[in-house]
C-alpha cells in the first residue's frame, strides 16, 4: 500500500513570540516493510531550518530556528510511503521470551536499532512493580515471543478504555495504569514498562496510522493524530515486530513508523523552546490518505 502522509501543526501565540528553536521529527524512517518515497517539510512564516543529529533512538531530525517575531507558527509535513508489511504468524519455532531475554544481553550491535538499548528504564517509563505484576500474567519466559506479545496488546486493550480526557501528555505509566484508562502513549508505556521489568527489549514506536480503513473493516482508534505502540525485539531472525495495545492489534500495511526510541522523549515530532509571554494554542491536524495497493 501506498500512502500520502499530511500532517500540519499550527501554533498560535497571544503575543507575538520573538524567537522559536525546535526539533521536527516529522519525517518517516526507512523500516523492514516500509519505504520513504518523498517527503516536503513546509514552515510559515517561515525560518532556518537543518539536519540534525537524533540524540536516542531512530529518527530524522531537522532543526528549525525562527528569530523574527511571529503571532502565529505553521509546520506543514507531506510525504509518500510505501508499507508492504505482512501481519506475524506466531508458529512453534518462535524464539521464547526467556530466549530473547538472554540474546538481547549477549548482542554486540551498538547501533540505534541494537535490542540492548531498550531493554532498561527510561526517563519517562520507570520500571513500577504494579505494572510489572500485572503484565508478568502473559510473559511466561518459557511462552512464544510472539505468542505473548499479542496476548499482552490484547488485555490491555480490553482492560483499559480509551478516554482522551484521562490522561496529559506528562501522565507517568504508574498514574495511567492506575486509572485503567487513557490514550495510546498510555498503553504503549505501560506495556513498555511490565516488558522491561520481565528482561524484555521494548522500544516506544510513533507513527501513523491509515485514516480510513478498508470496506467493511472498522476504524482503528488514533487514526487522527500521531500514534504510539510497541516494537518487541524477538530475537535476530523474527527482529522487531510491531504490538499496538490501543487496538490490540499488530504492526501490519496500516501503520506508517516514523520514529523509534526508548520513550516519548527520544521522538516527539516536535519539541524546543519558544521565547514570549501570553497563552499559546497548538492545533494538529493528520491524514494518511491510501493511494494504491502494492502488487503481489
């Protein structure tokens, strides 16, 4: 499947903000099934904008620097993609967690995308024993990596409900846990987290998800903004398959990855600091428009 990517964030300022430094991580990376055809990154009214390096994680970082004073900030970001992404089968010869526990310790990659990384705490999943009791239900060392994985997106999915108005965008794992309720960086954090505290490698993935879904097929939740799951590293064969505990659903051709790290911090699609005084409104708007099906 092929798709058009549009996604447009508009801030607006009570008073004009006299300098602007953010950090865009907007543009999709090349992934296992996924490819980046082209990709335009549009700012008004305008400003410096440069590559920059990612400091964690998988991503494509530009810098953007506006030094003139502005009431309102436009990044507009449009690509095309193209995902061939086959839903995972789990079969008897899959690898077990307690498998993939121990060859994520003994890796020697010292790349971004090496399990190692991911396999401890971070600045915004702690390891939280509530959590990790509560998740060890489904994470047997002796079952299927696979097999686990997707039993643990599902329960979560159909023990927490989704409610945009239970959580914020700093509401720690241990709070949204708590609540059994909250939206997709939730869920994602807190199956991140009961992972990790079992000696599994789980990375936080952000992306896209395809906004309307095919005939006869229902909608899946957080189609209209950015979406956060779950990357579980099974082992060098399987690599990192895709776990998404919003839906309970895997990683498959309706999901557009555009960055990985250890947390929402390694990857927001934009962050910085902004210089002014006055209140500040920010409005998202993203469309992931299907263009055509991949031939067999």
């Amino acid at each position: 499947m092929r798709y058009a990517i549009r996604h447009v964030t508009r801030f607006e300022y009570a008073e004009p903000a006299a300098f602007a430094r953010c950090n865009l991580r907007l543009k999709p990376i090349d992934w296992p099934g996924q490819q980046l055809e082209s990709y335009h990154l549009s700012v008004e009214p305008g400003g410096h904008t440069y590559p920059a390096r990612a400091e964690a994680g998988l991503a494509h970082v530009v810098r953007l620097v506006v030094a003139e004073p502005a009431k309102t900030l436009t990044i507009e970001s449009t690509a095309t993609v193209t995902v061939d992404r086959m839903i995972p089968v789990p079969d008897a010869s899959d690898p077990t967690l307690g498998d993939i526990a121990i060859a994520a310790r003994a890796s020697r990659d010292m790349s971004a995308a090496s399990p190692a990384n991911y396999l401890f705490p971070s600045p915004l999943i702690p390891i939280d024993d509530e959590i990790a009791r509560w998740c060890a239900q489904d994470l047997d060392p002796d079952r299927g990596a696979l097999d686990a994985g997707i039993a643990l997106a599902r329960r979560i999915q159909s023990e927490f409900s989704f409610d945009t108005t239970a959580t914020l965008v700093d509401t720690t794992p241990h709070e949204a846990f708590a609540k059994r309720g909250g939206v997709c960086q939730d869920f994602a954090q807190i199956m991140i987290s009961g992972m990790r505290a079992a000696g599994l490698p789980a990375a936080y993935a952000s992306g896209y998800l395809r906004t309307l879904p095919p005939p006869g097929q229902p909608r899946l939740v957080g189609a209209d903004a950015t979406h956060a799951w779950v990357l579980l590293w099974c082992g060098p064969e399987r690599g990192w398959v895709g776990l998404d505990p919003t839906n309970g659903i895997w990683m498959a051709s309706d999901h557009v990855l555009m960055a990985v790290g250890r947390d929402y911090a390694d990857i927001a699609p934009i962050d910085g600091i902004v210089l002014g005084s006055g209140a500040q409104k920010m409005d998202v708007s993203v469309d992931v428009e299907p263009l055509e099906t991949v031939a067999a």
